[in-house]
C-alpha cells in the first residue's frame, strides 16, 4: 500500500518528532524501513564475511548498479558505486589533472558546490591550471541566461568542465542537456554534478551525453547515507580512475571503482530498497511531483509574505527553492549561520541560509514528510529571527 505524505508519512522517518525540517537537500533522510534494509547487509557481511567479500559483494553491486541504471538510464557497466557526490566528482578531476597544463582552464560557475569548489582549485594549484567560475545571474529570469554565459566563457582555453544539474546554494534546475551539447560542440569533456537530481528530476544520463555524471541516491531518493555513483561514458572510462587505489587497479572500470578496500558496501546494496520504496510510492510522477508542487507553491507564500521577488522562473524549480532575506543584514557567511542558528535555537526549525553574489538566501526543501503548515511557521519565524540577529549585531 502506497504511504500517504505529509505529516502521516512522518513516523516512517528518524527526524525529531517536534523538528520543522526544512532541509532534505543537504544530507537526505532514509526511512527505518531503508536502515533496516542496510543493517541485513551488514549482518551478511559479518556472518561470513570472506565468502561475502570475495563472492556475494561483486555480484550483488553489479545488480543494484543494474537496477539503479534502469532508472537513471544509464547501462550497468557505466555505473560505479561511491559514497558521496565529492568522492565521485573527486575520482574524475583527479583522472583528468594527469593531462592539465599550466594555463588550462578548468570551468564551473559561481553556483558550484563548495567541496567541488576546493577540488578545483586543489588540483589547478598541482597542475598550474586555472579555474574560471561563470557567473550566472541570480535573479535569473530567463534559463536561456544560464547557456548564454556558458557559452560565451568556453573557450578553446577551457580542458574541462562541471556543471551543476541542480544548484546548492540557489536551488536551479540548470538546462543540462543545453549545456551538455556546447561542451560536446566544442570537444570540451564534460563533468555534471547531479547530486540532487536522482529522485528529484526524470534523468536519462546516457542520452544526456554528459562524459561524467555524479549522483546522489541519499538525498531524493531516500537510500542510507554513503549511496552515491559516478557514471562514465564507455569512451572515458580507460583514463578514469577511483581516488583509492586498490587491487582492481588496472582491471577495468567497474573492477576498479566496486572494491576499494575493506568497508561498509551496505549503503550501496541498499540502493535496490530504496528503488522499490521509490516504486512503491509512486515513483517520480508522484513523489517528484508532490515535492515539486509544494516547494513551488510555498515559495510563492513565502516570496508573497516576506515582500520579495522569487529569484528563478517556476519552470526552474523542483525540490529546491532559495528566497532572498527579506531584510537588511550584513551578508556574509556568519551572519547566515547565526540566522540559522536562530530559526533552529529558537524556533525549532531546520532551513539552510546560503551566501550567494554577496547576498543571503533562505533555502527550503520540499520532501515527502514536509506539508505546507511547516513553511507559514518558518514565514512567521524568520522576520522574527532576523530582528533578534540585527540586535545582536
Ligand atoms: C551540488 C552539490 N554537489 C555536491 C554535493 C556533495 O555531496 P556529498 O556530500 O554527498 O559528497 C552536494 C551536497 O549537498 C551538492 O549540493
């Protein structure tokens, strides 16, 4: 039977029963019944764990990278296991920094993920290349702003690229298949950060063209935390290699990435659950689609309450939604955090501020446990919030 979301379906899940949590993107939040599912694998694994180790775990992550691939739409060869988007995202800059000279540009925007941020720029330090960030308009008006940009900043100059599918700090779905095409045009090998996507938006990565492309199962698509992959093209996968070395090296893509040393693969086997709780409740047409209607419509609220402009066109949202900080307060990071400590240390409720193009922004998720009683709380509580912060000040 189908879980009724909203406030029903809040019991299946471990958030504190008096918690407004306001923010799935950073982290995820399985149900019991996914931990449950992951504590059988690990009790598998300790029950006998060389005949675990050496025969069930290759075959088993083989099929969940099928299933898993079934649905993203990716082949099972193309898919490895990691255990978060920045290990994946870290395995392909390392691959590709062997061949970066000095001057080369290694190009993202200024929407990019902190920690893919830092990998960047690790490696441009190593190699004597440079990281250029794009800078994407946010207010953005238009999606057609984002592949203007882009396109203007790919240079022949530019030897690789990462695009985000779905942003961070300012919740845009980015027109990737637009972007994707540019690099492809332009032979610039290109790497897509979908960390939120799985769950959230319907993907078919190997006909999006992408050479690389990162997800996320923890955070939209309810697996236990640790459950992330990286697909890459056939054509890339001789030259991509996994950040750990291990007696796979050498052995092909799939030898190399499905065992990294001695560690807890239940979280990757657990994906196969996940898929069915997925299934199960509807799949994407009604869990993306009930995350999606409510972000958006709460946005709308929000944007309406506080007296601000939403920053993106609707059609660019989905789980995910940044508003501004509706009032004056010195932007920068601290400021945020104390913002956030605020909502939380006083009103109980868990929302991400972000500091993005030297403003604040209040982001809020949408997932299935959350319904729209929990967005007028955070309406009422975050002019409140802010008073308190500027007397502080
Ligand atoms: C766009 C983006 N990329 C990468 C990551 C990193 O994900 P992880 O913590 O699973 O490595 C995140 C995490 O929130 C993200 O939002």
């Amino acid at each position: 039977m189908p879980i009724d979301f909203g406030a029903d379906c809040r019991p299946l899940f471990s958030i504190e029963s008096d918690l407004i949590f306001l923010n799935n993107g950073s982290f995820g939040a399985p149900p019991h019944s996914m931990l449950e599912a992951q504590a059988t694998y690990r009790a598998m694994a300790e029950r006998s764990p060389i005949s675990f180790f050496r025969n069930k775990l290759p075959k088993y992550l083989r099929e969940a990278a099928g299933d898993l691939g079934a649905f993203i739409g990716a082949a099972e060869g193309t898919l490895a296991f990691t255990e978060n988007a920045t290990t994946g995202i870290n395995s392909v800059v390392l691959s590709v920094a062997h061949s970066l000279r000095p001057g080369d540009i290694l190009l993202t925007t200024d929407h990019v993920y902190g920690a893919v941020r830092q990998t960047l720029n690790r490696y441009a330090e190593w190699t004597g290349a440079k990281v250029v960030e794009v800078s994407v308009p946010f207010p953005l008006h238009d999606s057609n702003e984002i592949t203007e940009v882009i396109a203007a900043a790919l240079t022949s100059q530019v030897k690789f690229a990462v695009f985000d599918h779905i942003t961070s700090p300012s919740g845009i779905i980015f027109p990737i298949q637009d972007i994707v095409n540019l690099c492809r045009e332009r032979n610039i090998p290109v790497l897509v950060d979908g960390a939120h996507a799985p769950g959230m938006v319907e993907l078919n990565i190997e006909h999006l063209g992408a050479d690389w492309y990162v997800g996320n199962c923890h955070k939209w698509m309810f697996a236990p935390k640790g459950c992330a992959f990286l697909y890459t093209a056939p054509e890339r996968q001789k030259e991509t290699h996994a950040l750990i070395t291990s007696h796979g090296y050498g052995k092909g893509y799939a030898a190399e990435f499905d065992f990294t040393g001695t560690k807890d693969y239940s979280a990757f086997l657990a994906v196969r659950d996940a898929l069915k709780f997925y299934r199960e409740n509807g799949g994407l047409e009604k869990i993306a689609a009930y995350n999606r209607n409510l972000a958006r419509s709460m946005r709308r609220m929000l944007a309406e309450t506080w007296n601000v402009a939403p920053p993106a066109p609707e059609s660019a949202i989905g789980s995910l939604a940044a508003l501004p900080v509706p009032e004056n307060l010195p932007a920068n990071e601290e400021t945020g955090w104390a913002l956030h400590d605020e909502l939380f240390g006083l009103h109980r409720i868990e929302v991400p501020v972000t500091f993005l193009k030297g403003r604040l922004w209040v982001r809020i998720s949408a997932q299935i446990f959350n319904e729209s009683n929990e967005y007028c709380a955070l309406a009422e509580a975050l002019p409140k919030a802010i008073i308190s912060v500027q007397c502080r000040l």
